[in-house]
C-alpha cells in the first residue's frame, strides 16, 4: 500500500512540476506569442482565446516535460559517467601496456567520451525499455500512458477496499486467501 501511496505522491509531483514549468513557459508565450497570433488576423471572437490556448497549451508541454525529464536524466548522467570511466580506463591500459599514445589530454577525452556517451544515449532511447519508440510516438501514446496509470491507481484503490472488506468480515464462504 506504501508503494501506491509512493507512486501517488511523486505523480502529483511530476504534475505540480509540469503546471510550474508550463506557467513559465506562458511568459514567454504571452509575450511573444500572443501578439503574433493576434497580428495573424481573426475575427474578434476568436481573438478573446488566444490567450487561455496560449495558457493551456503552454502547460500541457510543461507537463510532458515533467514526465519526460525524470526519465531521461538518468540516461544522460549514466551516459555520461559510463564514457569517461571507459576513456580514463583506457588510457590507463593504453600506458600501461606501451600500446601507444592515447590522449591524456582534457579536451581530446572530452570529445571521446561525449562520442561514447552520445552512442551510449542512442542505445539506450533506441534499443532498451521505454524509449524504444520514437518521441513522437510518445507524445502521441502519453493519454494511452496515463489512462494506464488512472487504470492502475483504481485498481489499487479497490484493491485496498477489497482487503479491509475481507479483514472486516473474514475470511466468509467465497473468500479464500488472500485479495
């Protein structure tokens, strides 16, 4: 029940954390935006809504971004740090072994292990897990994604009501074991 009440919290931290970025993404909206669009040309009934589609727009891209990034810091940090342990342990067998010269120098490490990370974030959004599927295609399943987890959250809440419902009444003919 723990783990429930954990995924609950951080959801509403990750929407708490979309709404925030969505409100600063809308300054910039309405400032720049706004006065384009209306500059664009519409009648005065459709000008009056620019501004709340602006808005709501602007937060449901806060919102991906909140649910997006979580996921992929974690990609870039281990990217990251895998490819500069793999050039400072290379360079190290490299001298060891008299294998030649391997740059010991900062930027040339620097640009071979970004190579490695980069090869390493291709990997991992393309071959592994969640983001096997383009971005696009994510955007486009995200209500598929969280209707999953409204899904989830209902069946966790009836599945707590069906054990106090057992603990109150015991295990009566029809309730064998556990919910």
């Amino acid at each position: 029940m723990s783990a429930s009440a954990a995924v609950k919290v951080q959801a509403a931290r990750q929407v708490t954390l979309g709404m925030s970025l969505g409100n600063d993404i809308n300054r910039w909206g309405q400032s720049f935006l706004v006065p384009f669009l209306v500059v664009m040309g519409a009648d005065e009934r459709a000008r009056t809504w620019w501004s709340p589609a602006v808005l709501y727009s602007c937060r449901f891209v806060g919102i991906i971004l909140a649910f997006v990034l979580p996921q992929t810091i974690p990609l870039v940090t281990t990217a990251t740090r895998g490819s500069f342990l793999v050039v400072l342990g290379l360079t190290d067998f490299c001298e060891s072994q008299g294998l030649g010269y391997f740059p010991r120098d900062a930027t040339q490490s620097f640009w071979i292990a970004g190579g490695l990370a980069a090869t390493g974030l291709l990997y991992q959004t393309m071959v592994v897990d969640y983001y096997s599927i383009p971005f696009v295609l994510q955007v486009i399943v995200l209500p598929i994604t969280w209707l999953e987890g409204f899904v989830g959250y209902i069946v966790s809440l009836l599945r707590s009501d069906a054990e106090r419902f057992q603990k109150a009444i015991g295990n009566g003919p029809g309730l064998t074991g556990p919910v």
